[in-house]
C-alpha cells in the first residue's frame, strides 16, 4: 500500500475567491486515505475534472449575449443603478416564521450577484421584493429591454425549478406596471432578454424594477441585470426576447403519450345509448345527433 501525497489544485478563476482545494481532503469522502495509489489518483483525476467542468460552466452561462452592433451602434441608457448592490431595498411582508434574506456579497465579471433566499410560500408573491429605483428619465413610449442571468439553487416544487416574478412600475402612487412576468429557472444559468414598452412616464428615481419570490420556498441567484431604453430609437421587433419553453413541450414528448394513455384508461369507459318512443319502446336504427 502506497501512501498518497498531498495535492492540491488552485481554483483562482474570473469571478471566484482564489481557493486551494485539497484534493485529497475531497476524495477521502469516497474512500479511505491509504488505498492503492493507481486507484487513488484515478478518483483523483475524476474529481479534478468534475470540479472544473463546475467552475468554467458557471463562469460561461453567467454571460448574457452581447447586444447586435446596429442596436449597441443606438447607445441605450441603462437606467437600472450601477451601484446596484448597495441601493437595492429588500422587503419581506409575508409574516413568516423565518424572515427570507437577501444579500449581494460576490460579483462575477463585475456584475453583482444577488442571491435570495425563500424558507415558506406566502398568499402573494409580491410579499417578498427586491426593489432599485431607475436612475434615468422614462418616457412614456419608450422602448426597453430587461436582461439578467437567473438559476435557482433550489425549489421546493416537484420540477425543481425556481418561480420569480420580474416587474417594471411606478415607484409610487398608482404603482402602473409597464410589464410583468414569471420566470421559472433550473440550477443552470439562464440568461433572459424581456423587450417592453413603457406605459408611463417616469423621471428619475420615479420608476422601479423589482424581482417578487414568495412564490415558493427557494433559493435564487440573479445576475447581470441590465435595463436598457432605446427611447423610440428602436421597435420591439428589433430588440433580443426569450421564448419560454419547458422540456418535454413537444407534441410528440414522452410524457404526453403516457398522460393520453393513462387518460385512456381512468377516465374513460363504454357507453350504451338507448334511443325509445314515448312509450319506451326501443326505436330501431335510430340517428343520433
């Protein structure tokens, strides 16, 4: 039997605390610390695979698509705040027994990362907000569009999938949205693109962006947030827009075979229909409509 050597591997990666792992440290959790050497630093070289295929396809999906060089040559004013992670407001309205929690304490690629976390579903979803007011004039008119990067740590839900609600209103008084939308995300990155059309004019610090999460009990992250007012530079045929789909959405999916079958078999059966005069007496080769 071989005593295995220390080793280690620097994980100083764009966006994340330099760390030095011990990769012995993480491979004792699969065995025991003196085991034959081949063996060992075959489960070695597994997990320093695993961990950086982790790390690099965090850093990849973060990424949002640049914009089009004839929509980047229109120079739209993003009026979501660039200290974004120090004028955020957090509210939690639900009456819960343990308060959600909202903190913005790493960035990636110097955009912040928000991460938000949900322990109870409450009656409402805009019970717990994030809120940052606009920095820059909206008109009325006005063509914009919302982009971030969403994934949910996790969600007490059967598909796992987080459900957030992104929304664009007046900071105060009638509270007019100018759009809103749920999301569902998964634990992979998802960058979003949300195109709109103002339906209010909102100065400067008169408008709000929030994110809603009381929908569920959950942990979500979101980064890269952007919300970009091309004014009436730009059609909203023009702008980058997600379309939302979930798997198995196709006709001929799996699911839906079995889900018709099971249909087939529960909640249908044979019908007899008999058709008689108004003395009941049966009406052979009878048409029914």
């Amino acid at each position: 039997m071989k005593q295995l050597p220390f080793c280690s591997i620097n994980t100083s990666l764009p966006g994340f605390t330099p760390t030095v792992i011990n990769l012995l440290a993480i491979n004792s959790l699969t065995g025991t610390r003196t085991v034959n050497a081949t063996t060992k630093y075959k489960r070695l070289t597994t997990s320093v695979i695993y961990l950086l295929f982790f790390f690099l396809s965090r850093i990849a999906a973060k990424n949002i698509q640049p914009l089009p060089s004839s929509l980047a040559l229109l120079r739209p004013v993003n009026v979501f705040p660039p200290n974004a992670d120090t004028t955020f407001k957090f509210v939690d309205k639900s009456n819960g027994n343990k308060r959600a929690v909202s903190i913005a304490d790493r960035k990636i690629n110097s955009f912040p990362v928000f991460s938000t976390e949900v322990f109870a579903a409450s009656k409402s979803h805009y019970e717990i907000q994030t809120i940052w007011k606009t920095v820059a004039p909206v008109q009325k008119g006005d063509v914009l569009v919302a982009r971030f990067s969403i994934r949910s740590d996790y969600a007490k839900q059967e598909s796992g999938e987080a459900v957030v609600y992104f929304f664009v209103q007046q900071a105060s008084g009638a509270f007019d949205k100018s759009v809103i939308l749920d999301i569902s995300a998964g634990p992979e990155w998802k960058a979003v693109d949300i195109p709109f059309i103002a339906l209010s004019d909102m100065k400067a610090g008169d408008g709000a962006i929030c994110f809603s999460y009381a929908a569920l009990a959950q942990k979500v992250e979101i980064t890269t947030v952007q919300v970009l007012n091309f004014e009436q530079s730009a059609t909203l045929a023009q702008l980058p827009v997600t379309r939302f789909t979930y798997q198995g959405r196709k006709e001929n999916a799996i699911w839906r075979n079995k889900a018709l079958e099971r249909i087939e078999e529960l909640r249908t059966a044979p019908i007899n229909i008999v058709v008689s005069d108004m003395k009941g007496r049966p009406v052979k080769e009878a048409q029914v409509r």
